[in-house]
C-alpha cells in the first residue's frame, strides 16, 4: 500500500482509503427511525387516548422496586399565544394526564412565549431546560411541546440538547407548523443575529396534528401556513398545485375542510421528503424545500422578524418564481400563476425590504448556513425543481421590479 501509515498507538482515523493500515477501524452503520405524523382532532380531550397511545411507558427505577404500573413521565411546554386564546389548556393538560393512568406529569405545564421571541432570547431556552433539569425528565421522558413553529423549534432544541436527547412529542398549532415545520426534523433557536444558528437534528418521537388547534389562529398566522404548501408543491407535485389553486379562495375565507385537505398533504409531501428523499439530515447541498428562502430568511431578520415566517416565504416563493421565469425555465403564464395563488391566499407579496441592498447577503448567509457551495433551486416548471449554483443580483432586481409591477397592477 502506498501512503502514510499511521502510528497504531494513536488510533487515528485516515479518510483516505489508501492511507488505511491495519491500524484502522472502519464500521459503517445505520440507524433506523421511523417518523410518525398523526391527524385527529380535539387531541385534549379525555376520551381521544392518540396522544397516551404514542408514549411508550417505561418503568423507571422507582417504579421497578416498587413494582408500580410502567408509565411515561411527562412535562407540557406550551404557546402562551395559544394559551391567551384557550386559557383552559393548561387546566386540559392535567387533566388529560389525569384521565390516562400511563401519563404521569412531571411538572405543571409550562407556558412559555410563542413566535419568535422563544428563539431570540435566550433565557427562554434556559426556563425550559430549567424545568427539565428540576423535574427530573430522563431519556425515556417526554417533553410534550404544544405551539407554533417558533415554539416547536425552541422546545425541540432543548430536548435535543438535555441529556443529548429527551423524547419529544409535537402537537403543532399553526397551519405552518402542522404542514411544514412540526413534521420535520429540524430544531433551533436564532444566534448572533442569525436564523437558526443554534440547533439540532432529531427525529420528534411522534407529531400529532390537531386541526381543533388551529381554530384560534388570527388572520395572519392562518394565511401563514400556505405558503408553505405553495412551496412544497412548486419543487414536487403539480397536481398539488393545482388542488391549491382550486382551494385558494375557500382558504381564504377560512374553510376549515379545505384547509385540511391541503395541510395533511403538504404535511406528507414535506414528510416524504425526509423519509424518502435520501437526505434527511441534510447532508448534501441540494435543499428544494428550501425553495424561496434565502430572501424570505432575510426578510425576516431585517423586518425584526414582524413578518412572520409562512409571510416572508410568500415573497420569497414569489420572487423566485418570478427570477426562475426571466432565468428562462419556468414559463412567464406559470409564474404569473404561482403570484395569483399567493394573492388569492391573501399574501401581500411586495415589501419596503425588497429595495434593502441587505437583502442579496440572505444569499450568502444561506449559502453559509446550508455548507458547501451556494445551491438554490429553482423551478424548470411547476412541480419540477432543480439545483443552481449562481444568482445573478441584476436578475434578482429585475425579478423585484417584476414582482413589483404584478403586484401593484
Ligand atoms: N424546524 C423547521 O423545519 C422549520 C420549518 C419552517 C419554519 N420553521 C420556523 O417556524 C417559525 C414560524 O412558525 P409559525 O409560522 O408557526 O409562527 P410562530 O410560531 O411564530 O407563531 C406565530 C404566533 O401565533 C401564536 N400562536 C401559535 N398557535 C396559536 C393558536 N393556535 N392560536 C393563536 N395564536 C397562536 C404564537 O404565540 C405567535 O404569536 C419560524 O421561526 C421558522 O423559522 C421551522
Ligand atoms: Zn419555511
């Protein structure tokens, strides 16, 4: 063999296959998970045992010696916006563990602040793992996080981070949080002025979609979600698309059946796209449901984030459409459909923040964020996405003006 050896005291570990010796150990192994999205409705309710049914009991210590019935050791983090429009759900969280002898709670629940101040501040994280700490929550505990997807990313965080891992059940209360955020496996609070600059991947334990939940959402926070699904239909499915652009108006005026139809598929397509798509922890440069976000991350930091995530992704899917069309892929009659779909969801698609010259750094920042070489997709046609490692600023301003000018006419 030709190379270096490598001493066999040290045990080092040569990545050149050639530089192997005999002092070399190379084990590849995998891990199988499997990642489970359950839809129902009044998940709270005594009688609906889908959330007891998804722990597993484990008999911890005490209970061997004492020879007590196994049960699962929980603790409830919740959405204080959710919690300000239903605030018997603390009261419902006891209770509900009350009703079901296999759930013990480990803690009262805690409401913590919602959007995305529970990623930009830190103390919060603290106050959560805090409560994992003095309760006592182990790697067979469940920490049971109830809210939008700032509060699922920062409750996920923290029960990826506390013992390198405590169970964690989702119960997602937006419409972007049951049909993107909540089913993925992505967890993280925002650092040093950037989006998700701390965090995690960890496969959630379960995620149970509780169409009840989403009845106190305000206008925009209901809007919201849809981007989303917008999104994973442009880089997936065409017929998607279409079914989206059927249901757009019903959504709108808050139809809460077409509105379902809609979350459970983008739910399955996202999801599909971790379990099937090869990547699930996002290891290659290629990231279609990323599809929009460079800009819309972007937006979000320089509006302070008062644009909501499912807002900015609307622009941000807008503007890139529109870019992929003067690119020379996608057809200009197809990105004018993608502008008339979000408009019909009710999305404003034009900003001030678009004549911000920061806003072509969102570029780079993806590029650091995602690793390796700048890869941004974008649409050869609707539901048909691919790969481009370069973005021409001149474009992206034309695609602005673009975008500008179908908004306002
Ligand atoms: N982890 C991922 O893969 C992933 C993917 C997409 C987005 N995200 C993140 O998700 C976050 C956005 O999530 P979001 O759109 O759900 O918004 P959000 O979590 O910011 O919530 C918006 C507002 O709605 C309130 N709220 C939540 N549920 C409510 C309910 N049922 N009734 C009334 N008010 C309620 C919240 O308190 C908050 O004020 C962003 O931080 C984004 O980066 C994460
Ligand atoms: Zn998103």
């Amino acid at each position: 063999m030709v190379g270096v050896s490598f001493p066999r005291s040290r045990g080092l570990y040569p990545l050149d296959p050639s530089m192997q010796d005999d002092a070399s150990i190379r084990a590849p192994f995998s891990v199988s998970f499997e990642h489970r999205v359950f839809f129902t409705r009044g998940a709270f309710e005594p009688a609906n045992s889908l959330l007891a049914d998804c722990l597993d009991p484990t008999r911890d210590l005490a209970d061997a010696v004492g020879g007590a019935a196994a049960e699962a050791r929980v603790a409830f983090v919740l959405d204080a916006g959710l919690v300000n429009k239903r605030p018997s759900l603390p009261d419902e969280a006891v209770a509900y563990a009350e009703a079901h002898e296999a759930v013990r709670l480990a803690h009262p629940p805690m409401v913590v602040p919602g959007g995305e101040i529970a990623k930009n501040e830190p103390t919060i994280l603290q106050s959560v793992l805090q409560m994992i700490e003095t309760s006592h929550l182990c790697r067979r505990s469940y920490l049971i996080a109830v809210g939008g997807g700032a509060l699922l990313d920062l409750a996920g965080y923290a029960a990826s981070i506390a013992h390198r891992g405590i169970r964690l059940v989702r119960l997602p209360s937006t419409t972007l949080a049951q049909d993107d955020s909540g089913v993925g496996v992505k967890n993280g609070i925002n650092a040093f002025g950037k989006k998700n600059f701390l965090g995690a991947f960890a496969v959630p334990h379960a995620v149970i979609n509780d169409a009840d939940l989403l009845a106190t959402l305000s206008a925009r926070d209901w809007r919201s979600g849809f981007s989303e699904a917008v999104k994973v239909a442009l880089v997936k499915d065409a017929g998607f698309f279409e079914q989206i652009e059927r249901a757009a108006a019903s959504i709108a005026e808050r139809d809460a059946e077409a509105a379902q139809l809609i979350i459970r598929r983008s739910a399955e397509l996202h999801l599909r796209h971790i379990t099937e798509g090869g990547d699930p922890f996002e290891l290659t440069e290629a990231r279609p449901l990323d599809f929009g976000h460079w800009s819309a991350h972007k937006l979000e930091q320089l509006s302070g984030y008062e644009l909501r995530h499912g807002e900015a992704v609307a622009i941000g899917v807008a503007l890139d459409s529109v870019y992929s069309s003067l690119a020379g892929d996608l057809t200009a009659p197809e990105a004018d459909r993608v502008l008339a779909v979000l408009r019909a969801l009710g999305f404003e698609l034009d900003h001030p923040l678009l004549d911000d010259p920061r806003l072509l750094d969102g570029l780079e920042e993806f590029r650091e964020h995602l690793g390796g070489g700048l890869t941004i997709s974008l649409l050869n046609s609707i539901g048909d996405a691919r790969d481009a490692h370069e973005i021409d600023p001149a474009v992206v301003r034309l695609a602005i003006e673009r975008l500008r000018g179908t908004t306002r006419a």
